[in-house]
C-alpha cells in the first residue's frame, strides 16, 4: 500500500517520532504472491482528507504490481506510491516508494520502504518492516467483498500505535 502501499504508506501522515522502540515485528512466513489474488482490482475510497485510489495487478511471473494516488480536497495530488509484491525465495516482500508532484522520490534512490509478510490468511495479509527506521512499520489489508481497506500502523512508546485506516470499494477505470 505504501501506500500503500496502499498499500497506502505515508510517511509524512503518520507524523510518528523517530525512537528507538522494544516493539519487535513477527517473522516473516512462508507464503506464495498467488495467495494474495484477492487484492487484484481497482480501490477509491474517502481517506486522508481527500481521495484515494489503489490498483493492484493479478499475479503474474511471482509479482503484483501497485499504484497509490491521494488527491486532496483542493483536487491535487499530494502523494504517489508505486509498489511492488513479489516473491522473494519462500517469502514476499513488498517494496515501494513515495513520489511528491513532479515525481520528486521521498526515499532515496536505493532505498525502497520493505515489508514482509508476517500474517496470512483468507482475504487477511500483514506485512511488516523488519527495518526500525521505517514509518509504518506494519500494514494490513483486509478485502470483505468489494470493499479492501488498509491499516496503517507506526510504532509510539515502544508499541504499535493506532495508525490510521484506508477503506475503499472497488472501483472500474474509466474507458
């Protein structure tokens, strides 16, 4: 997500302090990109005071291609995200990375924000930093229907906070 990927990752959103925390992410586990086919679709949903818009790609080649855009309320873009899910030996990792307008990268060019999957289920997959200066450090997408939706979540005082939630629908690209 992100995000965000979604995945919908916002680094400057999330407004989290960098520290130097006990919260610890869970272990990646094993897992197969064919097993995340339910978040193949378009998404839009109110999020961020403004709206957002999340496409994923079916699974192809042990990839899942993704795209994030937050248009504000005044109609600009204030953040994208390109995002990529792949396989990455008995694991998945998604990697990705922020862009402002004019595609100004918020990361460094080498350094793509990398989650692991530490949860899977059924329309259900957590992914986790194992890095600690990652803001997030754990999203999860959850898909009930047509409806998908992102929780973001930093890491305050030594424990996961609150973060924030992305609900969209799914959606049709115009033609």
């Amino acid at each position: 997500m992100s995000w965000m990927p979604l995945a919908v990752l916002f680094v400057v959103a999330t407004g989290l302090p960098a520290t130097e925390d006990a919260y610890q992410p869970a272990a990646p586990v094993k897992a197969d990109v064919a097993d995340l086919a339910w978040m193949s679709g378009s998404w839009s949903g109110a999020a961020l005071g403004g709206q957002a818009e999340e496409h994923w790609s079916t699974p192809r080649a042990g990839t899942i291609m993704g795209m994030f855009r937050l248009v504000s309320g005044a109609g600009r873009v204030t953040v994208y995200e390109l995002l990529l899910i792949e396989q990455d030996g008995e694991e998945i990792a998604m990697r990705f990375r922020h862009f402002g307008p004019a595609h100004k990268p918020w990361e460094a060019p080498d350094k793509p924000l990398t989650f692991r999957v530490v949860s899977l289920r059924e329309n259900e997959v957590v992914f986790e930093s194992q890095q600690d200066q990652n803001k997030p450090r754990r999203i999860t997408y959850r898909r009930a229907g047509d409806k998908l939706s992102a929780h973001v979540q930093g890491v305050a005082d030594g424990a996961l906070d609150e973060g924030f939630h992305v609900r969209m629908t799914q959606t049709r690209l115009p033609s």
